[in-house]
C-alpha cells in the first residue's frame, strides 16, 4: 500500500533516540534482535523508547490507557489489511439509519456492485443504512467493516458480521485513520453529523497535503438534492467570504449518477499510479509514458503550478529504493507550489487524459 501521506511518513526521522543510558539502550537492541524484529528494528526500538519515556514522564493512567489501546487497534487493523494490498479499495461514507428500500440505499447497493466487478473492495463502517447496502452489493469476499463501538445505534451490518475483515474501533481518530490510510477513493452517500464529519475530514486532508489526493465524489439518489445543497452552500457562502479557493472545489466530484460516480473512480486512475513527495520535488508515477508532446502541453497549462523548473520524465530517484515494486514505472517530476492542491488534482487529471506512448 502507497504511504497516504504522499511521502510525508518516509521523510520522518529514522534515527533511533537514546533512553538517555548505554545499558540500557544495548538491552534495547537485544531485545528487538532476539524477539526476531528483523524487518524496520530501529522503529521498533524507537516505541520500546518512547514508551519507557512516557512510564518515566508519570502519565496517568487514563493517558497510557488511550496511547496503548490505540497502538493496539493500530496494529490489528494493519494486519487485516496487509493481506489485501494488492486490491484497490474505495471508502464508502452515508447514514446508517437509511432504510434498505429507499431509493439512496439502492444507489448505494448498486454502487458497491460495480465497484466489485471492476475490482475493488468496498469499506464502510460496518454498520447498517447506507453501509450495509454497499456491501451487500459488493458482497461478504469484498468487504471491509470498520465498526466503531458506541453504546447506541451501531452494530457491525449482516454482511460482515463475523467475518475477518470486520475491525472493531474504540476510538474515532484511529478508526478515521484506517479509513484514509487504506483507501484509494471515496464516495459519500446522503448522512447525517458523522457522515458529513468523515467527508471534511477527507477533504481538509487532501487540501493540506496532509493525504494524498484520490477521488471523492458525492452520490445520491436519482433526482436528489442532499449534495447539490451542499455545494450552494459551499460556494455561497465559503468561497463567496474566500473562505476557500476556487481550486479546492477540484478535490472532489458530484456525481450525476451511480454510473458517473463509478467511472470518475476508474477514469483518476486510468493512468496515473501513485505520487510520492521528495524533499521539494513531486514524483508522479503512470502506467504508461507521456508522449513529449504532452508534457509540453502540461508545461503549457500548469506553469502556474511550478515553484521552478519544469515538468519533466524521470527515472525512480534515490530516494524511492525502498518501494522496489514501483522502480519500473515511467514517472513526472516537478516541484509544485505546495499551497493549491486543488491544482495538483487538476494536473492528475490532465495527465489521465494526456496521450502515451503505450
């Protein structure tokens, strides 16, 4: 799975921090040799450190309760999803007090079946309404339920009950993270607080650099108004006070139909692959070249995008041994302006429409 950050997690630190005492710090790395921790040791030595520092700090115990039962969630969840790297997966948010037989359940339903067929998980938050029609159209094999224990309302949907692939959270922030971390797009279905919460949350994200940029689009039923209201209210009121920039209206799509919401999923990834931030420099990776033609073109339209320099084909750098699986693919370079990524998803999809060699 590409890092959601874009880059952001390989560029942290790698050097591993002293205990403050050599003894101490030797017992350390043994203990990570003998227990067999061969695979990225320093970061293992690093939380056996951090977390010796927080016994040393007096934490109270409600604080090591929440730092503990989050690495614990954190790393259940990571195993589930690590058998499933190679599938693409798309984040489905909306009520879960929908019932089934309405027209936005149905949209959902259908939603999830195609995205199936063309090869994609689905992930909801395991509960019923909205969630449950998503994954009864993608069906138990393609499902993620990413159900959060709350004393009200939500229970894991008929679906993925009992299944592997249903994680239980106590905690929204490492629930939300899971969502973010592991999907490539995104569909939002009508929904009440904690919907809209989860879509924002995506969206301030993205505008900030904070995940990389993938598809959001925003489905309803056939004739609904739910979104359309949204996005007057957005541009008549957040854009009007320049609350935000015309660009970011770029992150994400409103789609007109469960179809449109389907092929503007599979069109952001016709070519484009992944990106990864080095330093300064952005490297885009594809499936296939652009022709020399259109990348003057893309020089052309997005020069106001470029810090400096211009877009280039590039080989993998130096910096990108540590993803061997990615070194064949042909790549972009360029070093952006890091304050419009709106602008950035404009380029992805120029890019996507660009002709190739292949």
């Amino acid at each position: 799975m590409p890092d959601f950050t874009g880059g952001g997690i390989y560029a942290l630190p790698s050097e591993i921090r002293s205990i403050g005492d050599a003894r101490i710090d030797q017992r350390i790395h043994d203990l990570v040799r003998d227990y067999g921790c061969n695979s990225a040791s320093n970061f293992i030595q690093e939380m056996i450190v951090t977390a010796l520092k927080m016994g040393r700090d007096g934490l109270s115990e409600a604080d090591l309760k929440l730092f503990n039962r989050s690495l614990r969630e954190l790393r259940h969840a990571a195993r589930v999803f690590a058998k499933y790297t190679d599938h693409h997966k798309v984040v489905v948010f909306g009520s879960a007090r929908t019932p089934q037989d309405h027209p936005e359940a149905l949209a959902a339903e259908e939603f999830g079946h195609k995205m199936r067929e063309r090869g994609f998980m689905i992930i909801t938050g395991g509960g019923d309404g909205i969630m449950g029609a998503a994954q009864r159209g993608a069906g138990r094999d393609s499902s993620f339920g990413l159900n959060i224990r709350l004393p009200f309302e939500q229970r894991a949907n008929a679906v993925i009950d009992g299944d592997s692939k249903l994680i239980n959270f106590n905690y929204f922030f490492t629930r939300k993270l899971n969502f973010v971390k592991e999907t490539h797009a995104v569909a939002l279905f009508p929904g009440g607080f904690g919907t809209l919460d989860e879509g924002f949350e995506v969206l301030t994200l993205m505008q900030t650099g904070k995940a990389r940029i993938f598809p959001i689009v925003f489905v309803d039923r056939p004739g609904g108004t739910y979104w359309k209201t949204l996005l007057d209210f957005l541009e008549n009121h957040l854009l009007e006070h320049g609350l935000v920039s015309p660009h970011d209206f770029n992150l994400f799509r409103l789609a007109t139909s469960v179809d449109d919401a389907v092929e503007q999923i599979l069109q952001f990834y016709r070519n484009y692959v992944s990106y990864r931030w080095v330093r300064h420099e952005l490297v885009i990776r594809l499936r296939c070249r652009l022709t020399d033609k259109a990348i003057q073109e893309l020089n052309r339209e997005f020069a106001d995008l470029l810090a400096k320099g211009r877009i280039e084909a590039t080989p993998p750098l130096p910096e990108e041994a540590n993803q061997p699986d990615l070194a064949a693919l042909p790549r972009l370079r360029l070093t952006p302006k890091r304050h419009d990524l709106g602008r950035l998803r404009a380029l992805l999809d120029a890019i996507n429409r660009a002709p190739t060699l292949g």
